[in-house]
C-alpha cells in the first residue's frame, strides 16, 4: 500500500493508505470526505461540550438577549420542556447567552464528555506517530457514537435549529463562520505532492511510479487558495519593480501628448 501523509498547510491531518493504480479522481474523492468529516466530528465535539455545559439552543430570536429583554419582548422557548435531559437539568448560566443554562446533571454531563474525548481521539492527528491511518469507516464511528450519547442524554431530541441536530441530519449552515473556510468541497479540493498538483484523470503511479511500499507527504487545499496565490504574485504591491517606479515618483506618468 502507498501511504499518505495529508497536511492542510503546515498541519498534519491523517494518514491514509491506498495503492498506486488508484486514479486520483478516486483519492481525491476519499481524502476529501475523509477531511470534512473530521470537521464536522470536531463541531460536534465543541457544541457536545457546549451542551454538557449549558443545555440547549435558544431559539435564534432569543440569543444573546438578557432575561429582562425577553421577559419585555415576551419571547417563549417551546422546546424548553420537551427537550430536558435525562434526569432532570441543573441551572449554569451560558454567559453567551446562546444555550438555555438547563445543564444535565454531573452523571449525563459526563456520558457526553467522555464520549467527546472519545470521538475526538479516534480521528485525531495524534494516529499519526501512531501509523494508523484514519478512515471513513472510523468517521462514521465517531459521529455514531456521539448520536448516541445525545440520543442517551436527550431521548426526545434536540430543536431543530441546534447545530447538533443540524450537523446529525447534514443540514449545518456554516454560512459566514470561520468554519465554512475550512471546509473543501470535493470539486474545489486539489491535492499536492513535490510542488506539484496530482492531477484528475490520472492514476498515482503516474508521479511516483509503481512502488507500493512509497510514503507521501501530500497537501490538500482549495482551488481558491492557488488562485489567491497567483494574485498576490500580480499583484502591483508584490511587483518589486512597481515599487521602485513609486520611490523614484515614475507611477501615473502618461506618455502620451496631452
């Protein structure tokens, strides 16, 4: 088997193994939703914790606003009472003002962080030194077990606005968050090996030849990401020579007759 070790920029992610006959457009596929469902199981792990910690989501109009505001406004959760956590919630006050403060107790809070821990440990980069390589099958796993310590804790389910549920039933609008930058889709995501890009339509073995015991050190990145490159090498304030003409007062000048 080819190894290969993926890197987002200078960070490692995983490692992942497939063959050198494998075409890139079936790598790239992989890899791909390989690293956005270690995205979305680190999101779920940051709101699982958030739940532990403070109960539900207030409902988007209530966000934020200080109990006097709703009491003025009259604003009403009606998933307050129908989503309670198994026995019984205790009060601690999200000082963000984005969850209810309906707590589980410390028993539940602690099925949902030690299932967190669990989850995050399964996809970490930390398999590296490790050498095991992460798969879609071990992503699946986590995002399984942590429906499942939810659906303990919660037995009647979240509202649907919560970005738990949301991400659960793939319905998260990363929309302006700097999540949504960090996720690759898999037509945009390009893949990088020796300062070269492997290319769509290929197979592997075409840039390393067919020696199945090779190890890579591979990048993914955006298509954008090249772009914004090339504009910033265009760009008139990278151009050495423009900012020579600018101390030497030469920018501006027509040429021309006036």
């Amino acid at each position: 088997m080819v190894q290969l070790h993926v890197k987002r920029g200078e960070e490692s992610q995983f490692l992942f193994n497939t063959t050198a006959q494998a075409p890139l457009e079936t790598v790239i596929q992989q890899i791909t939703a390989i690293y956005n469902g270690r995205l979305k199981v680190e999101r779920l792990c940051s709101e699982i914790s958030e739940l532990a910690d403070h109960g539900i989501m207030l409902p988007p109009n209530m966000q934020e606003l200080t109990v006097e505001q709703i009491e003025e406004l009259n604003l009403r959760d009606e998933w307050e009472d129908q989503c309670m956590p198994s026995g019984g919630a205790e009060f601690k006050k999200d000082e963000i003002g984005r969850r209810n403060g309906h707590a589980p107790n410390d028993k539940m809070k602690e099925v949902l962080m030690k299932t967190v821990e669990e989850a995050k440990a399964l996809i970490s980069n930390k398999q590296i030194p490790a050498n095991v390589c992460v798969t879609m099958e071990m992503v699946k796993e986590a995002l399984d077990q942590l429906r499942g310590a939810v659906t303990i804790v919660y037995p009647m389910g979240l509202s649907p606005y919560d970005p738990i549920r949301m991400e659960f039933e793939d319905l998260e609008d990363l929309s302006g968050t700097q999540a949504s930058q960090q996720v690759i889709t898999e037509d945009e995501c390009q893949l990088w090996w020796a300062a070269k890009e492997l290319q769509r339509g290929k197979k592997l073995q075409d840039y390393i030849g067919k020696n199945e015991k090779t190890k890579l050190v591979v990048k993914v990145q955006k298509k954008l990401e090249e772009a914004n490159e090339d504009s910033y090498l265009d760009s008139e304030w990278a151009d050495r020579q423009a900012l020579k003409r600018q101390f030497q007062g030469l920018t501006n000048i027509k040429w021309g007759p006036r």
